[in-house]
C-alpha cells in the first residue's frame, strides 16, 4: 500500500495506481477530458493537472499518467492548480470554441472568453487522440491517426478517405470528449444510434426487461472483439470477471428419466395473408409488435405510437389472422379474442382512440373472461362482426385520405363497411413450432392433423405421450392460454414426478416368449429385432428373449417358421379365433 | 349375389399406436364409412404374420387391409418396414393362389388421420365391390373334386 495526502486528506491506496484513480476512490473530483478508464491514459489535454508535493520538491503534474508514491501531498483545489488549469482551457477554448463540454468547464473554472487566437470557431476536436488511441487499443482497428505536423495537425482516415479497416463500429464518436466526431454511413442516415432500432444497440446486453435468466448475452455478429480480436472492455469493467469472450456453444448430455416436452409455438406470419398488407402499411403491426410497444420498457416507453411519432386516432384489431380460415389454419388458436380485448383496454387506457374490434366470434372462455369483455363494451369499443377482407390506404373520401381503411362484411347490419383507421393492430393465431416434426421424430411421438403434439388419450392421458415417460405441456399440444398452460405443465410435472419417484417401470405384458421345446435355433429372430432383445444361447441352440429389453411389437414371432416365438396376449391361436370369430356372424 | 346388394367382408389389421388410435379418431370424431371392415389390433403391423391374412382369405374374407404407422414413424422403429416386406413377397403369393392382388392392401395411418382411414376404407369397399365376391371356399372346393 502506498500512503499519501490529497487535499489534506490521508489516504492509503494500491501500489501502481495513478493519482487520479487514487482520487477518483477517495471521492476528489478531477476534471478530464482526454482520458478514459479502458484507454491508456495520454496526458493530452493538460486539464487534469494537479500539484504535487514531494521530498520537499513541489510541482505540477498530470493526474491521469503520474503514479502514486509514498509521501506524496496531493492538492486539487490549489491556486497553482486552478491557475494552470485555467489557462490550458482556455488555451483548449480557443483551439475548439464550438466543443460544448469545454464551454462548460471553462465557465466551471470562471473563464469568460479567451484571449487567444480563434482559428476556427466552428471547430470542436481538441487534439488529444483518445479517438486514435480508442481506435488503435480498444477495437484493434487502427482506421485513424494523427496525420501533419504544428498548426496543421489533425485527426483522419488515411488520405481523408473512408478507410477499409473502418469496421464501422463508431467506436471513436463514442470516446471523443468533445463530440467532434460524427459518423454517417453512406446514405445519410446516423449509424447505430438508438432512435433507428426498436431494441438495444449494445453488443453486450441483457435481451429484454423480462429475459429469463437475466443475465446479459455477447451479440457476436455486433461485438467488437469477435470483429478485431480487441476491445474485451466489458470484461475490464466488469469486477466480478464474469464476462468470457472465449466460450464455446456446448452440447450437454444428461441422463433422465422423464421427459416433459414443452417446446412452446410459433406465431402466425402476417405477411402470409398479402391482402392485410403486413410489412407494406408500416401502421399494420402484429399483436406481438403492439404488445412490444405498449411494454413499459418499449423504445416508446409504452406509449402507443404510429410510425411517423404521432398518436393514432382510430385503432382497429382484426381477429383471428391466420385463425380459423380454411387457408392457413382451420383451428382456433383460443388466445387471440382475450389478447385483442385487452389491447383494446390498453389503447382505451393510453389514447383516446376509437378502437374498431374485428371479430368472428367472441370467444371469452375462462373465468373472468367474459365479464371483462362486458366491461369493454362498456368502455366504448366498437365491436364489428365480420372477418375483415383487406386493409387498404385507397382513400375514396376526404375522411379516407391518409388512413388505412379496412374493408369488413358487417355481418349483423348485413351490409360492406369501410372503416379508415391510422393503425391496425393483426391478432395473429398460434402455430406449431418450425421443428415440431422433427422433435416428434426425436422422441418419436406423433402429432394430430394439426402438426401440434397428439397427447395419448385426449380425455384419459391428456399430457402422456406414446412414448412412455414423455409428457406434454403448453402449446406444443395446442394452442393454450397462460392459465390453462400453467394448469397442464403442472399435470405433466406431475405425471413426470410421479414415474421418476417410483423408480421402476412396468413393463406391458405383452412381451413375446419363446418356447425352448419348439425353437431350432435358425436365429432369423435374432436380426429382426429392433431392440436387441433377443440373443442365441449357444450352449442350448435355442434363442433366448430378455424380458426387460423386448417392447412387445411382435415381429420375431410373425418371423417363427416353427412358431416357437409367441408375443403373450397375442398368440397366433387368438388371433387365428379372433379372424374366426369374425365370420361366425 | 349380385353387384347391387353384394356386401364385401373386409378385415384390418391394424397397428395399436398409429392406424388403431386413427380408426378410433374416426370413431370418436363420429365420420362415417363402409361398415364392411372387422378390425383386428395387433401391437404393430410387423406382427401381422402372413398366415393371418391367409386365414382371413380362407374363412371367408373378400379383402385384407394391414394398416401401420407412417414410415419412420413406428413406435417399435421399423416393424413397418418388415410389414412393407411381407405384404410384397405375399402378394406375389396370392396372386399365385389366384387371389387378385387388389384384394390385399398395405396402407399407412397415422394417429391422427382419421380422415384417411374413412377414405380406405370407403375406397376399399368400393374396390372389392367392383372386383365381386371372393368364393375362396368355394372354388377350392371345385379343385377338390376335380
């Protein structure tokens, strides 16, 4: 440990430390412009000098570059320091008198106007490098330098031109102090800046508010150190030393004995149903995008929001999209209805917008749920039965213009209405996951005509499968709500639980036999059976079938040219009675 | 027995977790198709031994359906693949016996087809209806004497 005074101070910190680290623990506040904790520091822009006493010897050093020492007496606030420290920025005023974080230091530290020179009064760099620096240590990149000398010094791309080593990561209008780097891309438009994405820009970020775990991820496609091989300053900040660039995508193995699938759906595309116009009307969103935008975390903060900022005026909320419609999917996908009554309260709560409900039936099924639509009739929104046919920005009349208009058989007043609306919000259904078949032939289960998981007995075995020890839960089975999904996986963990406790396992009784007296010994059962679960003793030239490996599918014993083989409860005698017994009648 | 009013006598046999639980769909879901077929469970169709459909043929029967899970979706791995086998080599068989080889049929059935097996069964009945009665018994009775 090293001891020493900063501004009366006595304080004991790391060897190796530089003084403004030592400060910046102890809560003294030095100013600074060129330096930054994850870039070596460079000393350029003088403004963090500080008075240094030492062995008698005093002088004015720089806080960012100059290591603690035993002894040392450290003053902040001194007339000395201020004195320097006023006339460097106001040295730094007039180099860059448009850099508004030097504006407001120097009127922190009383300077009213410089008395030098102004070359520029539109320039804001400063000269101190931290952008090279940044450029050069933290990306790797090295896409700009110092280039001249003297007066003429200036900081740029090779030759003034867009450089190729440029990864285009902006990392260097981040780190400039003084904002007098800008970056655009090509077209014009500002580059990775928050307003351009609905969700985070940084590499490193936790995916949503609600993300389980919450832990942060490394989006490599984005980050850094996955481009340059550099930057890694995530892991330089983070104390816990939690953050690791060089993990690998693992395949884990565990062994268990139960299994409960609950691999969960996938929503309907929109953009399949083109007269709808999803991804052509930048107003026509998707039940999922809507629920994103009235988040509270959402980039609106959960304010409901048309693409041009504005606050729509009349809503619309089409049912069933992708839902019960002999095109896409004849099911109903059962949560819509509640979902889209509940963006009507939320539009009713957060706007004063008309909400337009289109729908073909009402399907309010659980507790509460139909009270709750009762209050939305109450509320004011204008319930429309019809399957809307198409959306539409035709205007016909002046109150058309400018607005999506959805087209809709009325089919209580019997008549084709135009409703122009500003946004339309498309509840889309639910639909089996993109690899539900291959799951299915993963664990082989079937599915139903629907492709979503068939359970073993819809009113008996609700959440088993055919495959013993596989169960169900959630919408992988079918489309479910969130109440009736918690109520199943719970049944599933159950069933699961309850087989894992046990610790054994019956058997079905229908495993085949063989008759020691009848066998040959031909082995043609030996190769036919999937399982391996019969064997040839040798010692008695007979083949042999282990009970606890045989499945009971029967095919050795359709195989048996001695009919040594039988499966039990369905031996050939039954089956040969049972063909009898058919034609008895 | 005419054409008009012959009613064909068809026997299934079917595989416990596919075709079986698609026929019980059928039932369950109330469709409706020829009444003809008498359906006979068996765990898989690789346990259809070919000497039940020639039992079937001898006591009477105009048809024989096997009927089991799609490929690659048997419950036992490829009991269905040794069923594709048998049904080939037999109806050569058949054909052999002089039973035409329309009078024998593999097909598959998933658990959720419901609606297939009411078209098998419909087209099937159909089928042997056109092809007429089989009189296996009879005829054999003729080669007998002779």
């Amino acid at each position: 440990m090293v001891h020493l005074t900063i501004d009366g101070k006595k304080i004991a910190v790391e060897e190796g430390q530089t003084i403004l680290q030592a400060a910046a623990k102890n809560d003294v506040k030095i100013p600074t412009l060129c330096y930054h904790p994850v870039v070596e520091p460079y000393a350029a822009c003088r403004v963090c000098l500080v008075e240094v006493e030492l062995r008698g010897k005093t002088d004015l050093v720089t806080s960012c570059n100059t290591k603690v020492q035993d002894g040392m007496d450290v003053r902040t606030k001194s007339e000395r320091t201020l004195q320097a420290r006023r006339l460097n920025v106001e040295m730094l005023l007039a180099r860059a008198p448009a850099a508004e974080p030097i504006q407001h230091l120097a009127k922190e530290l009383g300077i009213e106007g410089t008395r030098f020179e102004v070359k520029d009064p539109n320039e804001k760099c400063i000269l101190c490098g931290l952008c090279v620096r940044a450029c050069e240590q933290i990306v790797g990149a090295s896409a700009i330098s110092f280039v001249d000398r003297g007066t003429d010094r200036k900081v740029t791309p090779p030759f003034g031109e867009p450089s190729e080593a440029c990864i285009g990561c902006t990392a260097c209008a981040y780190f400039c102090p003084t904002g007098a780097i800008t970056c655009e891309d090509k077209y014009g438009r500002k580059v990775i800046h928050s307003e351009l994405h609905l969700g985070p820009t940084t590499a490193i970020r936790v995916p949503i508010r609600q993300a389980v775990p919450m832990v942060p991820f490394i989006d490599t496609e984005a980050c850094i150190h996955f481009k340059t091989g550099e930057c890694k300053v995530c892991a330089k900040v983070c104390d816990r030393e939690a953050v690791n660039h060089d993990m690998q995508d693992q395949v884990i193995e565990v062994d268990v004995g139960t299994i409960v699938l609950a691999s969960g759906f996938k929503s309907f595309d929109a953009s399949r149903i083109p007269a709808y116009g999803y991804g052509r009307y930048p107003n026509v969103i998707t039940a999922l995008e809507f629920e994103r935008l009235v988040n509270a975390s959402s980039p609106t903060g959960g304010k409901i929001k048309l693409a041009n900022g504005d606050e729509p005026k009349a809503v619309g909320i089409i049912h069933c999209v992708g839902s019960r419609d002999e095109h896409y999917n004849e099911y109903c996908s059962r949560v819509c209805c509640m979902y889209s009554l509940k963006f009507a309260h939320l539009i009713h709560e957060k706007t004063k917008a008309d909400v337009y409900d289109f729908y073909i039936d009402m399907r309010c099924f659980g507790k509460g749920y139909e009270e709750f639509y009762h209050r939305l009739l109450k509320e004011g929104t204008k319930f429309i039965r019809g399957r809307a046919s198409d959306i539409t920005d035709m205007g016909l009349t002046e109150k058309e213009e400018g607005k999506l208009i959805i087209r809709v058989e009325d089919t209580l007043l019997g008549t084709v209405r135009r409703i122009p609306v500003d946004m339309v919000v498309l509840a889309t259904g639910l639909e089996p996951g993109l690899d539900q078949n291959q799951i299915a032939k993963m664990f082989n289960i079937s599915c139903s005509q629907d492709t979503f998981f068939l359970e073993r007995h819809p009113k008996l075995a609700p959440v088993s499968t055919f495959s013993d020890g596989i169960f169900l839960a959630g919408a992988c089975q079918a489309p479910r709500d969130i109440p009736d999904t918690v109520a199943q996986a719970g049944g599933a963990a159950a069933e699961a639980l309850a087989l894992a406790d046990k610790g054994i396992f019956a058997l079905e009784p229908v495993t085949a036999v063989i008759n020691e007296e009848l066998c040959s010994g031909c082995q043609v059962c030996v190769g036919l059976c999937p399982f391996t679960a019969i064997t040839y003793d040798k010692g008695k030239g007979i083949s042999i079938i282990n009970d606890a490996l045989c499945k009971g599918c029967g095919t050795c014993v359709a195989a048996c040219p001695s009919a040594a083989s039988q499966q039990q409860h369905f031996r050939d005698a039954q089956i040969f009675a049972e063909i009898e017994g058919i034609f008895l009648v | 027995m005419n054409e008009g009013t012959f009613e064909p006598r068809l026997v299934g046999f079917l595989c416990n977790w596919c075709s079986y639980t698609g026929a019980d769909l059928a039932g369950t879901a109330r469709m409706i198709y020829a009444p003809n077929i008498r359906i006979i469970r068996v765990m898989c169709s690789g346990r259809v031994d070919p000497q039940f459909v020639l039992k079937a043929f001898k006591e009477g029967a105009d048809g024989v359906l096997i009927s089991g899970c799609h490929p690659g979706d048997c419950h036992y791995q490829e009991g269905n693949y040794k069923a594709l086998r048998r049904y080939k080599l037999l109806s050569r068989v058949l054909e052999q016996f002089g039973i035409e080889k329309e009078r024998f049929r593999l097909e598959w059935v998933s658990a959720a087809e419901g609606i297939k097996f009411q078209q098998v069964c419909n087209e099937f009945t159909a089928q042997i209806k056109k092809l007429g009665p089989l009189n296996l018994n009879e005829r054999g009775d003729k080669h007998e004497r002779s």
